[in-house]
C-alpha cells in the first residue's frame, strides 16, 4: 500500500517541515505555479542517537516545470524534506512524496 505525504503546500521558496521516511522507492511530485523555481529532495538518516542531530543534505531528486514527476530507488529510513528554490516571487507549490514499495 502506497504512504504520500505532503512536503509541501501552496509553498513557495524555502525549506519545508521535515517528515519521517519509512525507507523504500517512491516517487516525488510538484505541482501549481513554477515561476522558475526547482524542487529537491533532502534526506537524513535516522538519528543514532538522541543527541546527534542529523543534517539533511540533498539527493539527486530534482523536479522542475518540465520535469514535475520523479521516481526514486530506495531511500532508507530517515527524515525527508524538500527545499523550493529560484523562483521569481509568485511560485506556489504543492509537493507530494508516495512510497510506491
């Protein structure tokens, strides 16, 4: 059974709200007004430890205006989020995430 969640909503650039990623293949999609703008993937591990705190860094997951969809291998378990860049001011973004296995 598929898991989505919403990275983002109606967001525009930044960072959005990190989520907990159950690990497997997915795919990520962004739709709404581009205005220029990329979105990317970022990924953590899991924490080891409580007291570590874990930088997302980004994935080779990039969407744009002409390429709004993209599957992915096997991410594991970890925090995701995606970073909304380069827009001109009017983008407003939806971004999904679905795990498909």
């Amino acid at each position: 059974m598929a898991r989505s969640i919403a990275l983002a909503e109606s967001a525009s650039n930044g960072t959005g709200s990190s989520f907990t990623w159950d690990g497997g293949e997915g795919v990520l999609h962004a739709s709404g007004t581009w205005d220029g703008a990329t979105v990317t993937l970022q990924y953590a591990p899991a924490q080891p430890q409580s007291d570590i705190t874990m930088t997302p860094s980004d994935t080779d997951v990039v969407l744009t205006s002409t390429s709004p969809n993209r599957g992915f291998n096997a991410i594991p378990i970890g925090t995701v989020r995606v970073v909304i860049a380069g827009g001109g001011g009017t983008e407003s973004l939806t971004v999904v995430m679905a795990r498909t296995k």
